[in-house]
C-alpha cells in the first residue's frame, strides 16, 4: 500500500511550501486554498483521524492547535479571527486520511459553514 499524501509530503517525497516544522508536526501551504491564507498543519505521525487518537497522543494533538495558533498569530490572523478545522470522516469532507488542522484567515467566514 502506498503511503498517504501527507505522509509523502512529511518525508518530502512530494513537493509542499513548507511554513514550519518540529519534531511532531509540520505546516505547508493549502494547494487549493479556500481562503487568502489557507495553511495545513500536519502530524509527523500517521494518525488517519480524530477517531483514532489515543491517550497517548494528546501531547501530539495538542502540538497540532498550538502551532496552528501560532501561525494565525504570525500572519497577522488573531485580530480579526480565523478558522481551525478537522474533518473527520466522508460526511465530513475528509478527503486525506491523515489528521490535519486546517488554518484559514483573510476573509470573513460564516455559519454554519458548508
């Protein structure tokens, strides 16, 4: 079996613009993004969604909205507000099975969405 996108992307085995990167997590660009900023911000491991996290991942699911914070903050986000999302599931709209945040800002959002 082939490897997930994103798991390609984390080993840099498909091109991203990369925006951070730690031990945990690592964010890049969105390359259909739906807001003037749009970024992703994903787990080094391969967890496929919300519904697989353990106990023992809370340090790494933390990780995932403190660098999101961080990067709202960075671009100039936090004054005006900006969206965190994580689908998880079809319904949902997950289309990579790999758990993500994704970091949307720049425009004005409304609700409910979809």
């Amino acid at each position: 079996m082939q490897p997930c996108i994103f798991c390609r992307i984390v080993e840099r085995q498909s091109p991203a613009k990369f925006v951070y990167e730690d031990d945990l997590v690592v964010a890049f660009e969105d390359l259909h993004p739906q807001a003037p900023v749009h970024l992703l911000v994903v787990t080094r491991k391969h967890l496929p969604s919300l519904n697989e996290a353990k106990a023992e991942d809370e340090p790494l699911l933390g990780r995932l909205f403190t660098v999101a914070a961080r990067l709202a903050r960075e671009r100039g986000l936090e004054a005006k507000g900006y969206r965190t999302v994580i689908n998880s599931g079809a319904w949902a709209g997950q289309s990579v099975i790999h758990i993500h945040v994704h970091v949307m800002g720049g425009r004005v959002f409304r609700w409910p969405p979809g």
